[in-house]
C-alpha cells in the first residue's frame, strides 16, 4: 500500500468532507421540515465532481547513502588482489604487492571458485563458504584472488587464474 504525501491526504479529506457535507445537508430535513440550503432553481440537485489524480515519482538516479561501520563512522570499502592464506579459523591474509592485508570472513562472505579447488558443486564459478575456502587453504590449496573488503570483512573473494 502506497502512503499518499500529507498535502494530498489534506486535500483528498477536505474534498471528501466538502462531499459528504453537500450530501448530507441536501437530503437531512431542517427542524422546520424544508431543505436547510434553499437553491437557485428547486428542481436543481446538487452534484459535485471531484478528480483526484496522485502520481508517484521516483528519482532518475538512485541515491547512495553511505553505510555506517561497526564504529559508527563511514564504512571503508577496498578492493585487493594476491595471494591468500589462512591465519585462523575466521581470518585470511592477502599477500599484495603493497604488503599482506589481514581480512576477517564471516558466514556471508562470498567465495567464487572457478578451478574446483575449494569446492566443486553448482555452476562455474562454484560458490563456496568461508569455512570450504579455510579448509582448502591449510589443506595446501593456493589461491590467488580479487577480495572485496568492507571494513575489514571479506565481503566477496573471487579466484583469479593466472594463465
């Protein structure tokens, strides 16, 4: 259900209180027993049309807000590529040319597997859990990857093939 805007919902009650006002002092009789509003022309009923026409727009250009962090600031959203290897159950390091960058995962970070070697169920690229791509790394596995970070959380890991 779509909330009109508070200046229509004003005019749509003003004109339906208008409306039911004509109605209502047309056909109640007054204390005396004649019409309370005498008309013009006696034969004359009183008819109202109202059209009401409400459209709702929307913006040309999504508008972007930025998404508070865990510490309440503005989220930081970076992007790298290299090499990974587990640091823990819940923690991988991305070695790069700029250095090793520590990223946490979390049940929702996405792990894309083109080459089958941390998971291989579903369609290529195989989308695996963090817990399948920790496994394949301590099990030996190398990984090269695209990591999209999202205040120190891997949001989305992608392998890179090298050719």
């Amino acid at each position: 259900m779509t909330r009109l805007p508070s200046a229509v919902r004003g005019s749509v009650l003003a004109v339906a209180l208008a409306a039911c006002l004509a109605a209502c002092s047309s056909a109640a009789p007054s204390p005396t027993g004649s019409a309370a509003a005498p008309s013009a022309t006696p034969s004359a009923t009183p008819s109202a049309t109202v059209t009401v026409t409400v459209t709702e727009s929307q913006p040309s250009v999504p508008i972007s807000t930025p998404t508070p962090s865990r510490s309440g600031g503005i989220t930081k959203v970076d992007e790298v590529t290299g090499r990974l290897s587990p640091v823990g159950k819940e923690s991988i390091v991305v070695d790069t040319s700029d250095g090793p960058h520590e990223v946490h995962l979390t049940a929702d970070t996405v792990v894309l597997d083109t080459q089958g070697s941390v998971c291989d169920k579903g369609a290529v690229p195989h989308r695996c859990t963090s817990e399948q791509l920790v496994k394949a790394l301590k099990a030996g596995v190398t990984f090269e990857a695209k990591v999209l970070i999202t205040d120190g959380d891997a949001v989305k890991i992608e392998e890179i093939v090298r050719d």
